[in-house]
C-alpha cells in the first residue's frame, strides 16, 4: 500500500527555494540587467519550460501508471474537489 515519506522542513525549504524562489529571483535580476534580452527571449523560454512541464508530467505519469490505475477513483475526487475549491474561494472572495 502506501508508504510513510518523511522530510524535513528544511530539506522541503532548501528544494522550494531551488525549484521555485531561486528561478524566480535569477529571471527577475536578468530582466533587471538585461531587459532587451530579456523581452527578446521571453516567448522562447515560456515556449520550453511548457514542452519541459509537460515531459516532466508524462515521465511521472509514465512511471507511476499502475499505481494511477489502482487510484485513479481518489485521484478524480481530490482533483475535483480542489477545483471546486479553487473556483469557489475566487468566486466568493472576488469582491474582497
């Protein structure tokens, strides 16, 4: 079934920061230093991260199929009830 997975909080801050914070920060500073470049490449970058976004999604996929088989039933109701979450919190939060 399924396993216990423990990490620390400060390895899931330190993982945060590389995949999230520090991209963020470095493509701030670039378009800070170099903002011609910046607008040039712009479309081009957000054209790769989606083809490595979508890679990154079907290799997981990929390699967690049959475990996705066996789930699928909590899977669909988790996503759904997050979207319906989602697009209720700003539906009746709008006017705050």
């Amino acid at each position: 079934m399924l396993k216990l997975v423990n990490i620390s909080f400060w390895e899931m801050v330190r993982l945060v920061f590389f995949t999230i914070a520090l991209p963020l920060l470095m493509g701030y500073l670039f378009k800070l230093k170099w903002p011609a470049t910046a607008s040039r490449v712009e479309k081009p970058v957000r054209y790769i991260s989606f083809f490595i976004l979508i890679a990154i999604i079907a290799i997981a996929f990929a390699n967690n199929y049959r475990l996705f088989l066996r789930y699928y039933h909590y899977i669909l109701t988790l996503v759904l009830l997050h979207n319906a979450l989602a697009l209720g919190t700003g539906y009746f939060l709008a006017d705050l």
